[in-house]
C-alpha cells in the first residue's frame, strides 16, 4: 500500500526495521561516501545493486525521518548513505568536484573558507566566508566562479535540481542531510503531527519503506554517472595541463621546451581510458586539443588564461542562454530549402485574413501569437528571456525538426533551435551577407549613430524593424537580428559608437564568439574582456586581422574617416585608413592616459633622485646627521640638501663609519647647485603635459558628440567659461545702533577659489544664426552635456558634477557666476583635409579649442606645486610652512585619482581618473585582481588595459599591394581573386587552431577533424573553417564543445579549389572586403 503519496510501505515478518538486512542477493557495504574505497570501486553499478542500497537508505531514511518529527530543534539530521545507493554514488562524485585542482586553486586565490560553504545548484550560486565576511559568487559575476563551476554544479543539479534545494557543505563522512536525501528520493520530509504519529505506527507494526522509483532517470543513469566521471577525469587533465603551462620555464630568448614538460593523466579521464597513458608531454596534450603550440613564455602563459576560461559553461543551451547561430554556413540552396519548409508551415496556421499591422501573418508573429501572455508582455522590456522562449517554444522547436531534417543539421541537443533562428533570421532579412552595415536595410553604424550609446542603437534599430513587423514584435526580431550579426551591441558597456574603446569591445565580443558562438551573451563585459586579452597574445596576426575587420569599419564610420555606403560594402582603402587613423588617434590617447597617470613630482624626489645620482650608495633618507650647535638636532642628509642656503658644515654625522660626511663634502660640486629651481623647472614640464594629455582628451570627447551638435560647433564662435557658486559672506556694519546690521563683505582670493567649479568648464557656442546654446564639458565623466540655457540664468542649475565629491550643494536659490576664459575662438577649418585625419578628431579647429581647455583644467596646478615642494625638517624648525588647503587640492581634475593611484586603490584610481573615457578599456575585474595578487603595481595593472599592447603593435598594410600582403591577411574576392587564393596554402595553416589542413587526396573517416574553407555562394567570402567529417559529410566543428554543428558544408576544401569559379568570373564590381593587419 502507499504511505504519505510517495513512500511505499510493505509488510515483513521482522518488527526490527534499523537492522533488517536488505532484501537481495548483492553483497552490501556502508563505506564512506565520501571516498572511493575498495569495496566501492569491487562493486559493480549496476540496477540490482542501486537497488538493494537504496532499499537500505530507505529504512535508515524512515527512521531518522520519525526520529526528526519528535524533535524540538529546528537542526534537520544527517542521514547515513551507502556509498553503493544512487544517492550514494553521486555524493562521491560531488565530494571529487569539490576536491578538484581547479575549484581548490579558485578557492584559495578568492580567499574562501571551504569548510563551510552554502550551494544552491538551480541558481548556480556559492556562499561562504571570505576574510571573515559572507559573499554570495554567481555565473554572473567577474570572481572565476563560472569557469570552475561547470562540473561541480552539473553533479549538485542531480542531486538537488530544483529551485529552493539549496544545501550546505561538506556533508558528515559517509551522510548527507535528511532534507537533501528526501528531495533526491522525492520522499516526504517535514511531517504534521498526525503524519508522523501514522509514520511511527506504520513502523512499529512492521512495515518497511521503499523510495519510488528515482526521478530525473537520464539524469542519474548509470551511463550518465560514467560520463560524469570521465569528465572530472578530462577536468582534472586540463588543470594538470594549465599548471604545466604556467609552470615552464623560458631560455635566454624565452623560447619554452613543451617535449620535455609533462602533464600527469587521471585515470577517470577518457585519455587514460582510450589510451592507458600516465602522462604526456605539453606539446602532445596541446595537439590532442587542437592548440596552436606557444613558441614562447608569454605565449604559453596566454594559452593557459586563455584555457582557464569554461566557455562551454557559457554557450546558449538547450533550455536557455540565446542561440548558436549559423546563419553564416547557410548557402542559397539551404535558404530556399528554409523558406520552402516556412512557407508549408505557415500555410496550414496563418489566419486566412491577417490584421492591416506590419508584419502580421509573418512567421516570428506567428510564433509570438503562441506564447504565453505573461511572455508576450515582457518583449518589450526583457527582449532577450522572450526570444529564449520563443525559439524553444514547442511551436517553434516542430518547425525546427522539420527544417533540421531538411537541411541536414548535425545532430544536436540545440539544432532544432539553431534552424528556426535561422528561419526567423531570413524571414526579417532575405539578405544572404549579413552585414551590421546594412541589416534588415539599416546601418547600425550610420552616422547618425555617432556618439551615442549600444542601448541607443537598439532602440532605433527596433524603430527601424517596427515598419517591417508590427510594433509589439519589434524589440524581439532586434534581439534575433542583432545577436547573429552584432552581438556587442547587445552588452551593456555604456561606451558609445566611434570610442576607440568601443572599437576594441567589439574585436574582444568577436574573439569570444569566434571560439564560442553565443558565449558573449552569456558574459560579463569584464570576463569578456578577460578572455579577449588571454586571446591576443596566442592568435596568428591573420586571425586577429580577420576578426577586427567589422570593427575596424565601424570605427572609421564613427570618426568619419570613411564614408557610408549604401550597401554596406567598403574598399580596402577604405579599410586602410580607418585602420591608420586608428593607430594614429590610439597612439595619441595612449600618451594622454599614460600622463594623467602620472603621479606630480614632489621637490624630495627630484632631491632624492640626484642625491642617488651622486652618492648611489648611501641612503640621504636616514636621519644619520646631527647639529654642530645642538647635538640633539637630528636630521637627514636629504634635508640639508635641501634647504637654502645649502650649509654641510653646520652637521656632523652621528656614525662616521655609516655616513662618510667628511668625504662626500668633496663631492657636493657635483650635486645641482639649486635643487628648488630643478623641481620648480620638473613640475612645470609636468603641468604641460597634463595640459597637452587634457586637451587630447578634450579633442577625443568632442568627436564622439552627435553629428548635428559637431556640424554647429564647427560653424560656431566658442567661448569657455568658469562656472562658480555665489559668495554669500557679510559682515557687520558698524553704524552705532542698537542693533547693528550686516553687509555683504570682500572675499579672499582663497575662498573664491574655493567657490569655483573645477571639476568642468562650460562651453558657448554662438552660431551664425545668433542662436546660443551652452555645453558642460566633465574630463571626469567623459562626457560633454548640453545644458538648457547659462547657469546664470535659473536658480535649478544642478552645478553638483561641476565640483569635487563632498562638497556642499549651492543655497538654494542661489545663482551661479559664470566668467569667461581665454578669449572667443571665431576660427574655422579650412575646407579639405585637415591634420593627419579627415574626422574631427584631428580638426586643426578642435586642436586650438582643446588647447583652451587643457590650460583651463590646470590653472590651478600651482596649489599642487606648493603643497608638493614640502618642507625639510629644517624649514619646519626655521619658518612656518605654507599650508595648502586639502578642498583646494580637490579643484585639480583627477587629483583623487592619482592618490588613489599612489596608494594602491584600483578601483579609486579607475572611478576618479575614468581611464575608459579616454578610449582604453581598462583589464577585466579578474585580470586587475590577479595581477595585484602577483605584486605588480597599480600603475602597471591600470597601463595594461585591454588592447593598450594592440594599439602600439597595429602595423598598416599597403593594401594596394594585395600578393606582397596576402601572408598578412585574407581579402575576400574582387579582381584580384587569382592572385590572392596563389598564397591561400600560406595563411591558412596559421588559422583556426592546430588541425591538419583539407588534403583532397585523402580519404576520411567519421570523427576525423581538419581545416578548411568554406564558400556559401559562388561569388561570397570563403571562410576558414574548422570541420568534422561524419556520415559521409563535412560539418563546422564546434572546438569548445568537440562536437559538429551546422548544415553539410557541400563546398568544402582547399581555398584554391573552391575559389577558381569566383576567379573565373571576377569583374572590376565586385567589392573588396581587405582584413587589415595587426602586425
């Protein structure tokens, strides 16, 4: 009979239920489950003896179960669990995946505390102590937690997969919570009173419980336990491999020997099971994966961080996480067959009279149509969840399968997903190239776009599709159309179109892609970033140069470099110059992001420097000196250096032996005779270039304004103006009254200097219409805002970002002082090119505004020269220093991040110096931690922003000269199609990984991996591409997940083979689509 629904009772001869032995034939064993024991790995998993085990827990489970009801604690107790049981088994897998290397190394570099840890499988998170406080790690979050997390929270989601199972851990040896064992075996937990009396007479009378069958049976097989195994096994050689990467040791020219290193082998892992190899070397391990061997230490410690990342882990699944798309494989042929199949379908459920909107009657409608209302409301506002249930709808996944077998997909736990995105994506752009520059017949990078934001970008475009599909299906059909063709607008990074930074996130989202398509959806821009930077020094220049080409376009549209093209196709010159302007602008911001971080020099380390100069040998720091005249005077030799006059005589030196005084008075004709002169003459050069960095900073953020604000800057009289808070002091009249009265009074130069606005300068601009409109300029921010009229005007003014954190608001009611600085710039460009670029960022016109601004924003160095002339101890003793004011300090942009520099606060230093604003993503969260971690300093960790080493290494091709280039880079065809495909044997072996490369004369076998090309029309763009053959044809080969994707590749091969018809019948129209080089 059936107790409590789900624990079924049986009646036996034995009233004894804690020792009843279980009823079976199979020899049973309570060893640990915490450990493979030799009982353990002698027992064979098989059902019988996942049975009788679990027969036993059961027993043991309704036990504890009675025992608990009675109980006033609100601990749950743990149960004893044979290490032989289903439940069993898979505990022991859990305690190896928290055992691994990699979730052990992880640990310890977070600083986690893993004797008392929290889990909850379903939402992929882990709680515990770090240095004595509780942090919560999520998929989401830039710790590593998603990188070893993988494996770990796989075996967890078997043993507790549903939301709100949540357990903490490590478990007693050998047990496992009483609620963890009831939720696995889908068996009651918390009883009422009355349950539990029935439970315990059900006992005493005899009856003895047995768990329903185990639920989730795929999930918990024994096949699918086997494969857990391997893949702890597979785990723990890939972090074998990484330590043995990082671990090498480099020669003189920092060549590494990857024969001779060798990686230990796990013998759960596959290797060891097909192979029955101990260990391997480096080199051979790497080929086994396909891995481009590093030529050098630097290579090879960029392969490891590269490896360290899971990308599978982030790459759409079945259930969730976007798509893989392959749109990019699909031929006409494949298109046609796609339509063919849509159009049946949609014929047998399209509404014989569709409504007038745009778009009805359409298949992504259609689609729609069929959701549930609560997802159809949220397509406005969460796009990203609607098209994840759209195309997993089990409308959509029908249409899929029909179109998977059509086409002939590759068998795939995603590939009915993969062919309806694909279907929606031809119905919302026939196109076959799929281009950001022309997408559904939109530029995403026109220039109308320039200066504004991702987020921004969406929403036009979604404007644009609402013609084609009705409105309520607009933000879906962006979300489909935007993920395939340009992803990074998707992620939200606040950078805006025409940054140099925004270029470099666009190349960083196509480096992840290129290895897992769709993985960027799933990342954070830090951890993107992370993986992106990993990727530069171990790709071959060619693959590097192939994947920026769609940014390096954008970029030069952004800064009108180049021009906009109705089709979206561009020349190699076109190409060309944007990729040198780029260079020269990158160059350029790098030197100003180099001298804003530059800490002021102070008078003691110019004095410190040349003392060392002279005496390397001594320490001038060290209070070692004493006075002639008073012998309790103690000072540093540094000090007397320098004070003025420089008087050695009148000190002698506490230690001879320590400080040669005597000696070294001999050499004092060779220190710089006026130390004071030498630091005023250092930090004047600083002040230049801070003022030269600020201006460069100035030119950059005003070629990233909208095109129309640009054009009437342009064609306008500029004036810069202080904006300052009103001086409201008074004082008293002295009239002889009773009552005297007050009036305002003179400010000091002091506290004008303290009302004024440091942190921004106000801009008005007049154009020849006598129209007048005023811009804030921020350095801090990045950013110049268009005000509503002049502060002076209205009382609202929000004046809070014109000065430093911390200081007071403005009176209410007050208004605020403008002045103005400098004298009106009635200057205009002359009409052509301009400078070393055509954009406005090299406008002759925009240089001389920005030298305006440059002195404006270091007007007040002289208070940062004073306070870092210091004192000696001997000027202290002689006269009252001058103190500086700290607020006063605070009016110097960028002055709290410098000190946070100094001292060692990235994440100040990043706040209040804003380094991303000047065109450089700074490293990825991960990437600054590990680094401080190491040692390095904070500056170093802040220069290396992502691509910084891209900028200073971008080589330009002559791109006129395409056979001399073609070992730099593949140019898609155009006339000079049967020169370029003569030298294809040469680049391709440097893309896509160390795979054997097409050979035609070779017949293949199923599961056998080379690379080729890949031509999707006769007259498009041949794409290398990694491929497996099976069942008789060639599929993409997915490298992350090492299994094939895609349609049959039918015109596979050599790029010289498939190219001879373009070559043929190539004409002087075709476009030219050049892959610049990063050489």
């Amino acid at each position: 009979m059936t107790i409590f629904g789900d624990v079924n009772a049986t009646k036996t001869l034995s009233n004894n239920v804690m020792n009843e032995p279980p009823v079976t034939d199979t020899k049973v064993s309570n060893d640990s489950a915490a450990a493979h024991s030799n009982s353990h790995t002698q027992i064979p998993d098989t059902p019988e003896s996942r049975t009788a085990y679990d027969a036993q827990l059961a027993k043991t489970y309704a036990s504890a179960l009675a025992t608990h009801s009675y109980e006033t604690s609100m601990l749950r107790p743990d149960v004893q669990v044979p290490a032989q049981s289903t439940l069993g088994r898979w505990r022991t897998q859990l305690d190896s995946a928290f055992k691994s290397p990699g979730f052990l190394q992880w640990a310890n570099t977070q600083g986690l505390d893993i004797k008392s840890l929290k889990l909850d499988p379903f939402l992929g998170e882990l709680t515990g102590s770090v240095n004595g406080k509780m942090q919560t790690f999520s998929l989401k979050d830039d710790s590593g937690w998603s990188d070893v997390s993988r494996l770990l929270l796989s075996i967890a989601r078997v043993i507790a997969p549903a939301r709100g199972q949540a357990f903490s851990y490590p478990w007693p040896e050998g047990k496992v919570p009483l609620h963890t064992v009831g939720r696995f075996y889908a068996a009651p937990i918390d009883l009422t009173p009355s349950q539990a009396a029935s439970h315990i007479e059900k006992l005493k009378a005899g009856s003895a419980f047995e768990f329903a069958p185990v639920g989730h049976a795929p999930q918990r097989s024994i096949e699918a336990l086997k494969e857990q195994g391997k893949a702890l096994g597979d785990d723990a050689n890939h972090h074998a491999l990484l330590a043995a990467l990082r671990s090498l040791v480099g020669d003189a020219e920092g060549k590494v020997d990857l024969n001779n290193a060798r990686v230990p082998i796990d013998q759960r892992s596959s290797l060891f099971l097909t192979e029955q190899l101990r260990d391997i070397s480096v080199a051979q391990m790497l080929e086994k994966h396909g891995h481009q061997l590093p030529d050098s230490l630097l290579q090879a410690h960029s392969l490891a961080d590269s490896l360290s990342f899971d990308l599978a882990h982030r790459m759409p699944g079945p259930d969730a996480g976007g798509v893989r798309h392959i749109v990019g494989l699909l031929n006409v042929d494949k298109l046609d067959k796609i339509k063919n199949v849509v159009d049946q379908w949609m014929s047998e459920r399209a509404s014989p009279t569709p409504g007038p909107q745009a778009g009805a009657g359409s298949l992504i409608n259609i689609l729609i149509s069929a959701l549930p209302a609560s997802t159809q409301n949220m397509i406005a506002d969460n796009p990203a969840v609607a098209m994840d249930q759209l195309i997993r709808s089990p409308e959509a996944q029908a249409l899929g399968k029909a179109i998977q077998k059509e086409i002939g997909l590759a068998e795939s736990p995603t590939s009915a997903i993969e062919a309806v995105t694909a279907a929606l994506i031809r119905e919302l752009d026939p196109n076959p190239g799929k281009s950001r520059f022309n997408l559904a017949g939109y530029n995403l990078y026109n220039s109308e776009n320039v200066g504004v934001s991702a987020a921004e970008i969406v929403k036009r475009f979604t404007a644009h599709l609402e013609t084609k599909v009705d409105v309520k299906a607009a933000p879906l059909a962006a979300q489909l159309l935007l993920s395939a063709v340009a992803p990074e607008l998707l992620i939200d990074t606040g950078l805006v179109h025409g940054a140099h930074g925004f270029k470099d996130f666009m190349i960083a989202v196509a480096l992840v892609d290129d290895n897992a398509a769709g993985a960027s959806a799933n990342m954070t821009p830090s951890q993107i970033l992370d993986y992106a930077e990993a990727q530069l020094n171990i790709l071959s220049k060619e693959e590097l140069s192939l994947i920026s080409v769609d940014a390096v376009i954008a970029y030069g549209l952004g800064n009108q470099e180049i021009k906009v093209n109705r089709d979206g196709h561009f020349t190699g010159e076109d190409i060309e110059r944007s990729l040198t302007v780029a260079k020269q602008q990158g160059d350029q911001l790098d030197w100003a992001r180099s001298e804003l971080l530059k800490p002021p020099p102070t008078r003691e380390g110019v004095a410190l420097a040349e003392f060392k100069r002279v005496f390397p040998d001594i320490d001038p720091t060290k209070t070692t000196l004493r006075g002639i005249m008073d012998g309790s005077y103690i000072v540093s030799p540094l000090d007397v250096y320098m004070t003025e006059p420089f008087e050695p005589d009148m000190w002698r030196p506490i230690d001879e032996k320590e400080l040669p005084w005597e000696q070294m008075k001999l050499r004092f004709s060779e220190l710089h005779e006026n130390i004071n002169e030498k630091f005023s003459n250092i930090f004047d050069d600083y002040t230049r270039t801070q003022s030269a960095a600020e201006s460069v900073a100035f030119k950059y953020h005003l070629s990233l304004m909208p095109l129309a604000e640009q054009e009437r800057i342009k064609q306008s009289d500029v004036t810069f103006l202080t904006v300052s808070r009103p001086f409201l002091g008074t004082e008293e009249v002295n009239n002889l009254s009773l009552y005297p009265g007050r009036q305002p009074r003179t400010p000091t130069p002091h506290e004008l200097k303290e009302l004024e606005g440091g942190q921004g300068v106000l801009v008005k601009v007049e154009g020849p219409d006598g129209k007048v409109d005023y811009y804030s300029y921020f350095p801090g921010l990045g950013k110049i805002v268009k005000e509503q009229g002049a502060p002076s005007e209205y009382s609202d003014f929000d004046d809070s970002n014109y000065f430093s954190k911390g200081s007071k608001n403005r009176v209410s009611g007050t208004y605020n002082v403008v002045a103005e600085y400098g004298v009106t710039n009635k200057e205009r460009d002359s009409p052509g090119v301009t400078g070393q670029g055509v954009g406005p960022y090299f406008s002759e016109r925009n240089g001389s505004l920005a030298t305006v601004v440059g002195d404006f924003f270091t007007k007040n160095h002289d208070y940062l020269k004073t306070y870092y002339f210091g004192a000696t101890r001997i000027e202290e003793n002689t006269r009252r220093n001058q103190s500086i004011n700290e607020f006063l300090l605070s009016l110097v942009p960028f002055y709290d991040g410098i000190r946070d520099a100094i001292n060692g606060n990235v994440a100040g230093a990043v706040f209040n110096i804003g380094f991303d604003i000047l065109g450089f993503l700074l490293p990825g969260a991960s990437a600054a931690n590990r680094a401080l971690k190491l040692g390095k300093s904070t500056g170093k960790v802040l220069a290396r922003s992502f691509f910084a080493g891209l900028g200073a290494s971008v080589g330009v091709t002559d791109i006129i000269e395409l056979p001399k280039n073609i070992k730099r880079g593949i140019v898609a065809l155009g006339k000079d199609a049967s020169k370029l495909y003569k030298h294809a044997d040469e680049i391709l072996p440097r893309l896509k990984g160390n795979y054997r490369a097409y050979d035609v004369s070779k017949a293949y076998k199923d599961g056998e991996i080379v690379k080729g090309a890949y031509k999707t029309a006769p007259d498009g763009v041949s794409v290398p591409v990694v491929a497996m053959f099976q069942k008789g044809a060639w599929y993409a080969f997915d490298t992350v997940t090492k299994t094939p994707f895609g349609p049959q590749l039918a015109q596979f091969g050599l790029l010289d083979m498939i190219s001879t018809k373009a070559s043929n019948n190539s004409n002087d129209n075709i476009y030219e689509r050049a892959i610049p080089s990063l050489v």
